[in-house]
C-alpha cells in the first residue's frame, strides 16, 4: 500500500499545513505586531498567559528555527493524509487538537513540577527571589519552566504518529540514528524513552519534550478508542 498517494487529497491535512505557513510567514511580515509572543502559550500563573493561547499556539512555530516548522508539516503531509482518510475529517480534527491539548497540559504540568521543585510554592513572585540562591544551570531551567512559551504544532502531529502507530504499528520507518527502518510503534517508544531522558536532565533545554511525549500517547489512546468502536460494528 503506498501510504503518501492520498496526502494530496486530504483537505484538512492541506490546510492546517496552509494555515501553519500563513502564520509563520506572518509573524515575518507584520513583525511589529509580535504575532508569536499574542498566539504562544504562556504558563497559567504568568499574567501573559490567555485562554484561547492552549489552540492558537499550534499554528505559530519558531522564526529563529526555520526546521521547526518545516519538520511538523512534513510529518504532517507523511502520515496526516493516510490518517484523514482513515478517520475522516471529524475524526482526525479531533485526534489532531485534542492530542495538541494534552500535550501542551502534560508539558504545563511537568513546567508546574519543576517551578515546585526549586520553589516549593507555585508562587512566581517568590520564585523570582530563589534564583540569587541557584546555580546557572538551574536558574535557566527554572526560567525556561515559567517563562518560555509553548509554540508549534509538536504535540498535535505527534499524536497523528501516535494514532498511525496504533492503526499501523508494523509500518516501516526510518529513525535516527538506526540505519535501518524500525516499526513505527518501537521507533516511537524509543522517540518517548529518548525524550523522557532528555526532560528529566534537561539535555535539549527549550524543547517541550512532554508534550511530544504527551502527543504521542493521546494520539495512540484515541486511535485505540476510535479502533476499538469501529471494530463494534
């Protein structure tokens, strides 16, 4: 079966990757208005914070990184086309913002733990006081937990792998550093074991590496549970 003839087909999976570029070569344009800084999601307890920032910070990606939106919509295009028709458009929307949510709830929480850690209070103010007393390394993970937002589209295309991992888990890909192709199931349990790692001793500081991982796991439990109802009938 070829997995990627029906991408071009796919109308949602066009254009939310639309969208993404519309916005992205938006915050270039009309780069007066700081477009990133209004769409990304802030921590809760930080007064920038905004309701509506948990859905529009899946459509503004990073201008200093140009290959943070060019990966997400490329793993889009792969595997969002093959899952649109799968689902249909309802379904895979759902599986989409819904996996984009839980993630970006997972990484809060784990920011929220690690401002407690250092803190012991989820009070910003009192927190601010604590960095005199921290080295280098922990103030800019302290930081970075309270006041670096979460933008892009990470957490909802990885729970589209994460539901195409649950409808094809012995679909071959490429992983590095494997030169070899691996099942996407066990490439993404080593993307989630890689990533859990890299949280916890903050190897790649300022990525959201939970919500990948959170991404991942909604996209494989609602894939399951819309598995399991078509199976019923």
């Amino acid at each position: 079966m070829n997995f990627y003839i029906s991408n071009f087909n796919s109308d949602a999976v066009k254009h939310l990757i639309s969208i993404n570029i519309l916005v992205y070569t938006a915050t270039f344009v009309f780069s007066q208005y700081k477009i990133e800084n209004i769409l990304s999601l802030y921590h809760p307890l930080d007064n920038r914070f905004e309701f509506y920032q948990i859905f529009t910070h899946m459509f503004v990606h990073s201008k200093r990184l140009f290959l943070h939106i060019v990966f997400n919509m490329l793993a889009l295009f792969m595997f969002g086309g093959q899952m649109e028709t799968l689902l249909g458009i309802k379904k895979f929307l759902i599986t989409y913002f819904l996996s984009g949510i839980l993630a970006a709830l997972l990484q809060l929480l784990f920011n929220t733990s690690i401002l407690y850690y250092f803190v012991h209070s989820l009070d910003f103010s009192q927190a601010k006081r604590t960095f005199d007393y921290l080295n280098q390394e922990q103030r800019i993970n302290l930081y970075s937990s309270m006041y670096s937002p979460m933008m892009g589209a990470s957490g909802a295309v990885s729970g589209i792998l994460g539901a195409f991992a649950r409808y094809f888990p012995e679909h071959k890909i490429f992983i590095l550093p494997f030169p070899f192709p691996i099942a996407v199931r066990k490439a993404l349990m080593i993307f989630i074991f890689g990533s859990f790692v890299s949280a916890i001793f903050n190897l790649a500081p300022g990525v959201a590496h939970f919500a990948h991982i959170g991404g991942i796991l909604s996209g494989y439990f609602i894939g399951n549970f819309f598995l399991k109802k078509e199976n019923r009938f």
